[in-house]
C-alpha cells in the first residue's frame, strides 16, 4: 500500500513529491492503525474461539462434538444448507437469466422481490413463516387438519434457511449476465443452437465463475443463520437446534467448552468457504487472463 | 461436464436430505415427550428426565425419551400458542399457562386444581444477587431505587422470573408505605430507573450479570442464583436475602390437545406426577428448588436463606389480576417504563 503511494506520488510530477506524498508517520500509523485493528476485530476472537475450544484438549473438543444434540444440530445445518444451496442455484439462474436476457412486465418487481430477504430483518423473517404456518397463522389449520408440521419442526428451519439465502445466487449474476449482454446466445441461436444448447454451451460457461461464488456466499449464510430460523425452530433440544442455535444454547447453559467446540467447527466451515472462494477467485481471474490473451492473440493473427 | 455435476450435486444433496430426515423416523417406538419449560429449569430436567425414563421403564416395560425446549417463560407459551406441540409445560408462572388455555384452548381452564399444591410441585422465590463483598452495601428492595446502583432483571413482558421479581418489589413497596398503590408505583418506576438491560429471559440475565459483569444487583431467582455460586464459585457473588419477597409458584402441567393427539397422556401425566414423588421433590431441592414435600424441605432446609414470603393471590388477588393491571399492553409496566 505505501509502496503504491510512494510510487504515485513519484509520478506525479506535476502536483510535486511533496504534496501527494504522505509523511513516514503517517503512512506507517494508517498501518499501524489498520493492522491493530485486524488483530483486534478479527484475528483475536478466531483465536480465542479456538483457544476457548481446545482449552480441555482434544478430547474435551471431540466429547463436546459427539455429544448426540450437538451431533444433531450440525446433522440439522448441514440439511438445511444441502437443501437450500441446490434450490437457490437453481432458482437463482432462473432469475438471472429472466432478468437479464429477457423483457417483460414486472421485471423491475422480480428484482425488488428477490432483494426482499437482504432487506428485512431475519426475525422478521421468521415470523413470517409463524403467521403463515403458525398454529393460528393462514394455512395453520389446513396443515393441523392433515398433521402437517412446518413451523417449530425441521421443515420451517430449512424453509426460513431458503428464504434468507434466495438472494445470494440472483443478486451475484444478475449484474455479470446483464453485462455480458445477449449476443453470445444470439449468435448461437443464429447458428442453429437449441435453447438448451445456448444455455448450457454458452450461458453457463460464461457465467460459471460468478454462479460457483453465489453459491459459495448462498451457503455460507445457510450454515450461519440465526435470527430467523431462532423464531420457527421451538428450540427443541436434539431435533430442531441447528449448529448456531446450539452454540447459544451450551453457551447459556455454562457450557464453555462445547459451546466453542462448535462455535470453532463453524468457524472452521466458514474459513473452508472462505478458501474455496479464493481459490475460485484466483483461478478465474487467470482463465479471464487466459481468454484476453487468447483473444489478442486471434485479433493479431487475423 | 457442467451441467453433470450439478445434476449430480442436487440428486446427491437429495438422497442426503432423505437420509439425514429418515433417520428421526426410524426410532418411533419409544414414547417422546415434549417438556417446553422456561430458562432455569435446565440443570433440574436434564437430570429428571432419565430418572423419569427408568422409573416409566420399571412400572411399565415401555421406554420413554424426553425432549426439552427451553427459553423465557412468555415467549415459550407463545411457541406452544403458535403451535409448538409440547405434551406438557412447566413454566414459570400460572399466567403463561392460563394464556395458553385461553388464546389456543390447548387445556381446560381449570388446569391449575388437577394436580396438588397448584400444580407446583416445587416453589422458589427471588432474591439478590451481588458482586463478592456487596460493595454498594445492599442490603434490601429500599437499596435498589438509591442512585448509581444497577439492577439486572430480565423483561417482565417475557420473562416469568421478572414479572415476579417486579410483583416483590412492588408487595415490598405496598407493605412498607401503608398498602399505597401510588407510591408502590413510584418505588418500582425509580427501580426500574436503574435497570441498564432488559434481557428476554432469566438465563440471558444471569449471563449479562455473572458473565458479562454489568450490574450491582440482580433480581434473581433464588434457584438461579444457588446455581450461579455453583458454577462460579462463592468467590466471586454473594446471595443478599430480602426482608420480604414473593413466594414464586411455577406450574407444571398436561396440554391435553397435544398429549392426546400423540397418544401420550399417561406417560405424560405419570411424568408430571412422578415430580411430586420423593425421587422428584430430592432432586428438585438438589437443583435449588424449594420442594413441597416438607419431610424432604426439612432434610434441605438450611440451603435456602429465610425470608418472609407473600403469595400472589394474597397480595396481587391472583395472577389474572396481576397480569391484566401490572404485564397486559399499557398496563402500569408499560407506563413506567416509558417514561
């Protein structure tokens, strides 16, 4: 960072060295600045999750984790994210798709409503899904009537996992596709292509890269909502607890040790997202080089 | 290859959602009892239940597991309202119930006369809480309205543990200034002047008191904060006994609409009963509660301070009464508070 602004300011010979070069103090103290807060903010409450975790070693950290409601919570989360990623793909490319290659009335409402879950407040959320499944709610009685359980049992938690995550997928291609505009699939259409083939053959490879990160982002909030699967889950301990709830729970409960036993193994799915999201960073921005370069290489041929 | 892996990845996401949900089903011989209970009944069911479980075994042959669901009294009622399918509650004030009955017609109205003493098998009543050596010198409610002295007390409007504690205040205060409604209303208004955080339960109080270190004193349950010293040592809080507190009576009971409908109402019924039983009455003073059962009170006796003690049907005329003019949306809670 200092070395770009010291490399700016040299440039820049117009507005003269010093005028636009910062003073050694000051370069070094937004660092310093910057670097403490990190530590501070960030790296030290990773450090004492796990710290915390591990404070009985690893079997206390083992025992905490086999413990059959913790057991059951993340069994819980990771249904609710394994069900809610899949939907949310395939949904989200619909919509994108839609939005972005097609128009039609009501399009500018499609978009507010798939922002809708950013927007309001999970608790929100989640008492949606009580005035709507809820005992005395709208369909409350039609699914009593044929024993139907949605709210304070599994399906409302993955339900309202479904809800907070619709965005995630949509908003990420949305803009990607929008840019890429339609005349790729145009082209292929021209040239005999079926609507699938587009789709599959030029569509999804252009957009691969944005829809993995939708993906990625989509489920890292699946494993990690609170608020609104807290309102429909009934905290039922063993059954409808997912890994966040849980750790509220144990932690309620003086249970320290378990309790960031698995605070740190959701830490530890978020990290693992986290690196999967570089990877993917890092690899797309090579292909993209990859295809400028082969691009310019076409252009000077021809 | 794409689009392989995809389809692949929902059809194989599917079959893991089947497994992951099928393999609640499997296990449907054994009875399940939902117990939805308020927040400090924990440490207490955690250790009943199993005894519950073998004492049904030995009587009957049948197994029987038992869920919990736990959190503030109020908002637990109101899961159960809105369709948490509890085969019993035990929470921690009659009103809750009474809601429960009135707003879903879940149990008869009468619910309270079908099991002895109440349906409260064990009592508790509130007390303070402070740091090691009581530095701001409190000794009872008249300390808690002086200046610069902090008060934790979850939310009356969802906690059971706080509207009690708001009724002891509030008795103190009528039985010290000539049975004076007014200024009883002051007393509690300065009170709750020097409360900085009203957490949604008991539970989440005792952490923002014991953990987070906020606050002088804390309005506590007196089976809370037993435990409190339990798990944090007397090292570090001290257990301050009023001179009058309230006798805090939380109710168990059968929600026949659910009970039925799963087929349960003797296991369930048996559970609450067994509570009254010696095993249940030791166990529950084992876990701070005051037991009913006067042998086994005598046994526990010196565990509890003394403190004179006034019901609610005494002083309040009941909870219907309490709740309508005290908790109920504008009532003297909601006034005081706002200002």
């Amino acid at each position: 960072m200092a070395g770009a602004a010291g490399h700016f300011g040299g440039t820049n010979k117009a507005g003269g060295r010093v005028g636009t070069r910062d003073p050694r103090w000051m370069r070094w103290g937004l660092t310093m600045v910057a670097v403490v807060f990190l530590a501070v903010m960030l790296i030290l409450p990773l450090v004492i999750v796990f710290a915390t975790a591990f404070s009985k070693g690893w079997a206390g950290f083992a025992a905490a984790i086999a413990e059959s409601e913790s057991w059951s919570a993340i069994k819980l989360t990771l249904l609710a994210a394994v069900v809610s990623v899949p939907l949310n793909l395939v949904f989200g490319v619909a919509a994108a798709w839609a939005i972005s290659k097609f128009e039609f009335r009501g399009k500018n409402l499609l978009i507010t409503v798939i922002d809708l879950p950013f927007s309001v407040s999970p608790i929100i959320a989640g008492m949606l899904f009580v005035l709507l499944f809820g005992a005395h709610g709208w369909l409350g009685p039609w699914l009593a009537a044929r024993d139907i359980k949605i709210i304070f049992a599994v399906p409302g938690i993955v339900l309202a996992t479904v809800f907070v995550t619709v965005p995630f997928v949509a908003r990420e291609l949305i803009p990607l596709m929008q840019a890429q505009g339609r005349e790729e699939e145009e082209a292929a259409l021209s040239l005999g292509a079926s609507g699938w083939q587009a789709f599959f053959r030029v569509t999804i490879p252009n957009i691969k890269w944005g829809l993995i990160y939708g993906v990625i982002l989509c489920n890292a909030r699946a494993l990690g909502e609170f608020g609104a699967v807290s309102v429909v889950s009934g905290h039922i301990q063993g059954v409808t607890n997912t890994m966040p709830l849980q750790i509220e729970i144990l932690y309620n409960e003086y249970k320290f040790v378990p309790a960031f036993a698995m605070a740190s193994l959701l830490v530890l799915m978020a990290l693992l997202t986290l690196v999967v999201k570089h990877g993917i960073e890092w690899r797309a921005a090579r292909s993209h080089a990859q295809t400028v370069d082969e691009t310019v290489g076409v252009a000077a041929t021809a | 290859m794409i689009r392989h892996s995809i389809a692949r990845g929902i059809v194989l996401s599917g079959i893991a959602a089947l497994l992951i949900s099928g393999s609640g089903a499997a296990q449907a011989q054994t009875t399940t009892l939902l117990n939805v209970s308020y927040d400090p009944t924990r440490e207490f069911y955690e250790e009943y239940n199993p005894r519950f479980a073998e004492y049904w075994k030995g009587k009957t042959g049948k197994a029987v597991e038992i869920r919990q669901s736990h959190g503030g009294a109020g908002k637990q009622a109101r899961a159960v309202i809105d369709g948490l399918e509890a085969d019993v509650v035990t929470l921690a004030l009659a009103y809750d119930i009474d809601a429960i009955s009135e707003l879903a017609k879940l149990l008869p109205p009468d619910w309270q006369s079908r099991l002895p003493h109440n349906s409260c098998p064990y009592t508790s009543t509130i007390v303070f809480l402070v740091r090691k050596g009581n530095p701001k010198g409190v000794k009872d409610w008249n300390d808690l309205i002086k200046p610069g002295v902090s008060v934790i007390t979850p939310n009356p409007k969802t906690s059971g543990g706080a509207r009690w504690n708001y009724l002891a205040a509030w008795g103190y205060a009528l039985k010290h200034n000539n049975n004076d409604e007014g200024k009883a209303r002051e007393f509690v208004a300065a009170m709750f002047k020097n409360v900085p955080v009203l957490d949604t339960g008991a539970r989440g109080s005792t952490t923002t008191f014991a953990q987070r270190g906020i606050g002088d004193v804390f309005l506590s349950w007196e089976n809370e904060a037993l435990l409190v010293l339990k798990e944090f040592g007397t090292d570090k809080f001290e257990i301050v006994a009023p001179s009058l507190s309230i006798l805090a009576e939380p109710p168990v009971t059968l929600v026949d609409k659910f009970a039925d409908k799963h087929g349960t109402r003797e296991a369930a019924q048996a559970y609450l009963e067994y509570l009254y039983s010696d095993v249940g009455q030791e166990l529950a003073a084992k876990h701070f509660y005051r037991p009913r059962n006067t042998e086994v009170l005598a046994k526990v006796e010196s565990q509890f301070p003394k403190i004179e003690l006034f019901t609610i049907d005494a002083m309040f005329g009941g909870w219907q009464k309490a709740q309508k003019t005290h908790f109920a949306e504008g009532g003297v809670f909601d006034q005081i508070y706002k200002r």
